[in-house]
C-alpha cells in the first residue's frame, strides 16, 4: 500500500513540475492576471509611478475560476505618488499570489522619470526593482504517504531578486505604454541534480483613447497585448463607458478565455470601488463559476482643482 501511495506521488510530483514549467497560466511562469489593469497601471508598467499625482493607494483581491479546487487567488497593494518638483515618481507594489501548492510573495519597488512633452502630455521612464519568494509545498500532493527527504525535496522556498523597465506616454486624450516588469529568469533546485529554468520575462503593450460625448459621458477604449517568449501572442480588449466622472461600466475580451464585465463607482473625491465579473468561456467553462475581482482605491486628492498631477 506505501508502494502505491509512494507511486502515485511520483506521479502527481511530475506533473506539477510540468505545470511550473511549461503552462503560460502558472504563477510561476506568468505575471499574475487582473481584469481591472486599466484603473492601475502600476502592476504592470513601473514608469506609472506618480501619474496620478497625490499619493494613490490601491487593494485588489482576485479570486479566479471559482468552483474550481486550488485554483489561483491572488492579492495585490500598490501605493505610488508624484515628487512634482524632480519631476519623480515612486512606487511600492505588493503582490501575494497562490495556485494549487505553489505560493508567491512579490515585494516591488518603482521609480518614474516624468518629462513634459506638452502643456499636458508626458513621457515617463521606469525602473523596478525588488524580490520574490517562490514557494511549492509538494509534500501535500502525498496525501500523508511517508517520503524519505533524502530522495525527494518536497517543500521548495527560494528568493529571487526582480528587475523590470517600463516607458509610458499619456495626454489627455491617448495614453501609451510597453513594459517588462520581470526580466530575470529564475532558476529553482529541485534536488541535487535537478533544477528548473523559469523563463518568467512578460512583456506588455498597453494603450487607451478617450472620446467625449458630451459634459457627462465619455467612451474610452483601451486594448493590451501580451507576450511571453515561446508562447503566442495573447490580447485584452475593453471599452468603458464614463458617466459624468462619477459611475464606470465596461466590457473587457480576453482571446479565449473570458467576457468581463467593470463596474467602478466614485463613492467620494477620494474613494473608489470597482468590481470585475469574468464569464469563462472555452474548455475552462465547463468547470468553472467564472472569475471574481474587487479593487479599493484611495487618493489624497481634496478638491480637482487643487490637484497636482502630471495627467
């Protein structure tokens, strides 16, 4: 019977390793997924830090593909705000993502340039830097079946320093950016004699247009590309529609894998609330409820007009 049990965690060990290595939607492998990248572009390119002037703080929780066992949760903060003088922006972007028995902890820290291109527009330069640990509890695929640690190391915890640049360029009307936020592969020891390459660069081609309709109601749509080296690429297409500042709704595909559904309201000057609905579709819906998201976002901001910011 310990035989067998022994057998299927071999098993069951091969394939997640598998899944670290080769499938594009491990954390491992892909920088975490959010519906709501548009309203906090931090997480994805550095050079965002300071854009929205005043300190800007935001909390996403994300629990994706519901209904499904161990699927991906993912937890994030940011926080980032302008030196107006120096033209500066810095930032801070935590992000605590778990799959199944993988668990990963990012602690990021950006920096932006910010140059004025015209009355209104900029062009901002990024840096982040920072580390991630990277943990993988294989023991719990056992099922309580006794392994000898000689043979297999079955709890991984390593710490990976992270590198990433960004460039972004927006005006009132049309925003721009390409970023890589992890450049550095990682290379994580199984055992002894075995170790794996984790080829973990994404690169991101984010833009967004602004069309006024009127005083109170504006569309804007926005599209991101993404690319990891080895896999096609893939793509988000969204279009918000903005009534009078205040109330967000909007729509969102992600080629082969969801319909979203945004709601952001203005609850007050400085505090907004925003929900995400992704509808599954593909092989993954047949499994899965669909894909829920909440952000909290708060800016020291207290009268428009007193705003400094280089948006």
């Amino acid at each position: 019977m310990l035989k067998k049990r022994i057998h299927i965690f071999k098993i069951l060990t091969i394939l997640s390793i598998a899944t670290l290595c080769y499938f594009p939607q491990t954390m491992a492998q892909q920088k975490v997924q959010f519906s709501q990248y548009m309203f906090n572009n931090l997480v994805i390119n550095p050079a965002y830090a300071g854009a929205e002037g005043p300190l800007s703080l935001t909390l996403v929780n994300r629990s994706q593909w519901s209904g499904i066992e161990n699927a991906p949760k993912t937890q994030t903060f940011s926080a980032h705000t302008l030196f107006k003088k120096k033209n500066i922006g810095l930032g801070l972007t935590m992000v605590n993502d778990k799959i199944g028995v993988h668990k990963n902890l990012s602690i990021l820290t950006n920096y932006a340039y910010h140059i004025q291109t015209a009355e209104n527009s900029f062009l901002s330069l990024g840096l982040q830097a920072g580390f991630n640990n990277m943990r993988s509890d294989y023991a719990s695929l056992s099922g309580g079946a006794m392994i000898d640690p000689k043979l297999y190391n079955v709890n991984i915890s390593e710490n990976f320093f992270e590198a990433g640049v960004g460039i972004y360029f927006r005006s009132p009307k049309w925003d721009i950016g390409l970023s890589a936020p992890e450049l550095i592969p990682d290379r994580i020891l199984l055992n002894d004699t075995l170790s794996v390459k984790l080829n973990r660069a994404n690169f991101f081609l984010f833009s967004k247009y602004q069309i006024t309709c009127s005083d109170n109601l504006e569309f804007e749509p926005s599209v991101m590309v993404k690319y990891l080296p080895g896999l096609p690429f893939s793509f988000d297409t969204n279009i918000n529609m903005i009534y009078r500042e205040v109330l967000t709704l909007g729509v969102s595909y992600r080629k082969s894998e969801s319909v979203d559904f945004l709601f952001k309201g203005q609850v007050t000057n400085q505090l907004e609330l925003g929900y995400v609905y992704d509808y599954n579709i593909g092989e993954i819906s047949k499994f899965s409820n669909g894909s829920h998201e909440l952000m909290v976002h708060y800016h020291f901001r207290y009268a428009k007009t007193n705003v400094a910011s280089p948006r």
